[in-house]
C-alpha cells in the first residue's frame, strides 16, 4: 500500500462545508482554508477532480492540517431573531459548541475548487 499527499495548486481553494441541524433548522458553515492536506492510502495513484468532495471520492483518507479558515454561514428556517442569537453566539464561540444547545453535526464535505496536486510520500528508512 502507498501513501500520497493531496494538496490544492493554489491557496485559498481548500473548502470545508458543515452542516448544523436543529428541528427543521439548518446553519450550513462553509470554511476556506489558505490550504489544506491530507494524505490517502492506495495501491494505486488517487484521482480527485476539482470540486469533487475528498471523503466521498476516496478511501482510506487522512486529514493532515489546514490553516487560516474564514468561515462563512448560511441559516435555512430561521427568523431574523433566531440569526441575530446565533451570530452573537459564532462571534464569541466556535460553531461545533453549539453542540451543547441541541444542535448536531449533520454532514461534512471537503473540496478544492482548484486542480489538485497528488505526491507519493516516498517513506525514509
């Protein structure tokens, strides 16, 4: 079994979309990474194309690290009431503390919306 590292061919290309629900409400966080690595196990040489989610596309995947996110939010459901709470909420707190207040995680993609690079990780001995 080899090992590759996956990484985008440009910065800020490295998307992470998490879904929140509650009932029938849903805050979607969509996160932009300057960049973001991981690493997949294969016999053969992986192929992932620009947009295609990694975790769907691929077995046996690792995430390495990701730095300098930006995240941006999307509510379903919600009143004007309900997003004022919940962004006083995200300005002071990380969105998976909200976890703590009945919401729950529903769904996890990642993607590049770039061309990918793919290195084998040639091992030292």
């Amino acid at each position: 079994m080899n090992r590759y590292r996956i990484s985008p061919e440009n910065r800020k290309c490295s998307y992470e979309v998490t879904e929140y629900v509650k009932g029938d409400k849903k805050i979607t966080c969509t996160t932009v990474w300057r960049y973001a690595l991981f690493d997949v196990e294969s016999d053969t040489k992986p192929v992932l194309n620009e947009g295609d989610d990694i975790y769907s596309t691929l077995d046996n995947v690792e995430f390495v690290e990701a730095a300098d996110g930006d995240n941006y939010y999307d509510y379903e459901n919600m009143t004007d009431e309900e997003i004022d709470k919940i962004e006083e909420f995200l300005n002071e707190r990380a969105i998976y503390e909200l976890e703590e207040y009945g919401w729950m995680p529903a769904d996890t993609t990642w993607y590049f919306d770039c061309p990918v690079e793919i290195e084998e990780i040639k091992e030292s001995v």
